[in-house]
C-alpha cells in the first residue's frame, strides 16, 4: 500500500481564520489612519526611561471617563497607535504641543487595538541625590488640595494646609525617592514645599501580578510643607539643594618635574568641611606627558604641560585640577593657596583667610592686596577686612545664596579670586 504524503502549503495564501481577520483589521486601521483628520505626528520616549524620544504617527482622541462616560479635561488624551502590535506601557512618556504626557492606562491586553490613555504633565519634581546630583522628573499634580479629614469628600476645600497627589514615572531615579522628602512647586516668586508622607509612596502597582518589576508609575501623597531658605534653592526651585556642601583638595596643587619623575597625588573630599571617603577617578588631559593609575600615582613620561582632572564617581561637580608642568629643565611655577580651603562662611560667624604663594612647595614672602571683584552680593550682608599683607576675614552678616562673594588677591602680577559662599547658620 503506497504512503500518503502532504505538502506545507504557503502561509501567505493559507492563514488561519484568526490571522486573516487580524491582517484585514490592520489593513482597515492603515487605511483610517491614512485619511484621518486626528493623525499627529508626536514623540514616544524609547526606550523606555531612557530620556530619549522618536517620532510616531498616531491617532489622538479626547478621553472620556470610564466611570461617567464623560469627556475629560483637555489634560487627558486617547492615544491610538497604527501598528497593532504597538509596545507601551504605563508610564511611557510622550511629547507633543509643548508639553509631556504621562500614560496612566493602557489598552494591549487581549485587545485589537493598542491604545492608551496620557495625563499632561503639569509639573517637574527638582531634587538632589544623596551624592548632591541636580535631578528632575515630569509630574502630574492633582489640581485639588485636599485635607485630610475631608478627603473622600465631594466636596472638599481646599486649603493650604492640605495634601497633593502627584504622579510620574517609576524609573531609577524615582526609585530612590524617600518618605519626608520635600518638594518645592511654584515659581521662583512663589514657591510652595510639600513632602511625602510616612506611607505616601505607592511603588507597588503591578502590571503583572507577581512580577514585582512591572510597576512603571510612582504615585505620592505630598503635605504641606515650609520653604526654608537656608536649604532650598529658592532661584531654581529645588528643596534642600544646600543640605550638602562639596569641596575637593588635591595635594599637591600643582607639580613640575623631569622626564622619569614618580608623584603621588592625593585628594581629600569634604561634605559640610567633613572628609569622607568615596571612589574617586583620575583622568590625565595628556597621557603622553604624564600618566595617572586609579589611586593617584602620576609618572612624567614626556616634556610639555597637562592637567590630571580627578572628580568624585557619583558626582563629577566635586572636581578639582592639578597641573603637571614636564621638561628638562623645570622652573617650578607660581602657586597662590588660601587656607580654609573651605570657602563657606555661615551666619553670625567670621571666617580669617590666609594667602600665600608658593614656588615649587616653597612659601614665598610676597604681599597682597585684597579687593571686591564684583558688586552682585549686597553691602550689608557682609563685612570685608583686611588683616595684613596675607590675610583677610569675612563676616556673615546675613546669608545670600544667589552669588558668592568674589575677592581678588594681587600680588604684582599674580592674582587669585577667591570665592565665598554666605550660607545660614544650620
């Protein structure tokens, strides 16, 4: 008895029944987004977190409410998207008329169309890391402020001393959000702080059940809160920007030396003028004239000038610079040190500064004149004196945190600004 035998016949021409009506459901969607009057050209952040945005082509439809089948506020917007197969999420960022917008609710699981639904961003929340990085993140804040013993109230009013609801994305910075940490929202004329409650940060929405992974939007409960002007940056609207103060001091400052030379340079960081240890990096703008090892070893290999930048890893604004000078026959250069090297002064205290200088680690005798370089600071929040011919104090009469106080010291032709900031007292 002769084999039956079959054939694979082309699935171009032999699609399921599923699959044909998936194809012309496409087919009927291309067509509609080719003639429709609510196609935009907008941008999606992809990946996602990343900060990056491409453009796609999309339908935008005003949202209505699945609870009243009304239409919302203009703040929300129905996203449709051409391909069906079209990947997002909560939490996706998207751009267009000048604004970011924030998907709330999505509509891809065992759905033909992939859909969401996007709230304007009408906020940034400002903060710094616990290293003194500047970050910021788009946010939607809730318009009412709410007490809380009218909160699930219709009709709540509302009232300074009350509590926001603010929503943006779940990412690695956010991660690091912490219960009490303030907030400032407003402008620069008038600021407002508001910080998370003891149990107001809500990271545990999951879009798949048991995947703790899969929750992309963070939801905060805020209280009203003070603005201090001693920690808030009040000119760019970030809370506690000046809890910590970096400084950075390399030793030496400076070297001069022949082809062959070994040095160890060393760093000292300080937070609120306390050294601490943290992983530091040195990078040589030259390494055919001098090289650096990880932990600060410099060889002169080459005659010529460069600079060893070192910063701290976790914040590259703690930096500090030592030039390297190499030839045959090195003059070591002139060096002007002012010691503190910290140059914050605080509220009601007087600071005396000392200034030298300095040739090949060798202290010179030379005088100075000290002088105001600029004029930005206010007369009557400081008090400038000059001591002798190396050194000078500087009173804090009352803080100001928009400039610091810029002094010029000269001797002949070498001069050095020094910069002082008029801090608060705590």
């Amino acid at each position: 008895m002769p084999y039956k035998y079959f054939t694979s016949a082309s699935p171009l021409f032999f699609n399921s029944t599923g699959s044909q009506i998936l194809n012309e459901f496409q087919a009927t969607i291309d067509a509609e987004f080719a003639l429709s009057p609510s196609y935009y050209l907008i941008s999606e952040e992809s990946p996602f977190a990343s900060g990056s945005y491409v453009d796609i082509g999309v339908r935008i439809n005003d949202a209505v409410s699945s609870e009243t089948g009304v239409k919302m506020i203009d703040d929300f917007k129905k996203i449709i998207f051409q391909d069906l197969n079209h990947t997002t999420n909560m939490g996706y960022q998207y751009y267009f008329d000048s604004n970011y917008y924030l998907a709330v609710n999505t509509e891809t699981t065992k759905s033909f169309v992939s859909s969401i639904t996007a709230r304007r961003c009408n906020n940034v929340l400002r903060w710094t890391d616990s290293d003194g990085n500047e970050l910021s993140e788009n946010c939607i804040v809730d318009y009412s402020i709410k007490r809380p013993t009218n909160s699930v109230g219709r009709d709540a009013p509302v009232t300074s001393e009350g509590f926001i609801v603010v929503y943006t994305q779940l990412n690695d910075d956010t991660k690091m959000i912490k219960s009490g940490q303030r907030f400032l929202f407003g402008n620069s004329n008038n600021w407002q702080a508001f910080a998370v409650y003891g149990n107001g940060i809500r990271s545990f929405l999951n879009q798949e059940t048991t995947d703790n992974d899969t929750c992309k939007l963070l939801e905060l409960s805020m209280g009203a809160d003070t603005v201090n002007s001693s920690t808030d940056d009040v000119t760019n609207g970030i809370a506690d920007a000046y809890k910590s103060v970096y400084s950075l001091t390399l030793t030496p400052g400076s070297i001069v030396g022949t082809v062959g030379d070994s040095f160890l340079l060393s760093s000292d960081l300080k937070i609120n003028n306390i050294s601490v240890s943290k992983d530091m990096t040195y990078v040589s703008s030259a390494s055919t004239i001098a090289t650096v090892s990880g932990s600060g070893g410099i060889v002169l290999v080459g005659n010529g000038s460069a600079d060893i930048l070192v910063y701290m890893d976790d914040n590259t604004s703690a930096s500090a610079i030592c030039e390297v000078v190499v030839s045959a026959s090195s003059t070591a250069p002139y060096e002007i040190r002012v010691d503190p090297s910290n140059d914050t002064v605080l509220e009601g205290t007087t600071t005396v500064f000392s200034v030298f200088g300095f040739v090949g680690g060798v202290q010179q005798v030379d005088a100075y004149v000290f002088t105001l370089a600029d004029s930005n600071v206010p007369s009557d929040h400081y008090v400038l004196t000059a001591i002798n011919d190396n050194s000078f104090s500087v009173q804090n009469i009352s803080m100001y945190l928009s400039y610091p106080l810029i002094i010029s010291a000269t001797s002949g032709s070498y001069t050095k600004d020094i910069s002082v900031d008029l801090r608060g007292a705590w």
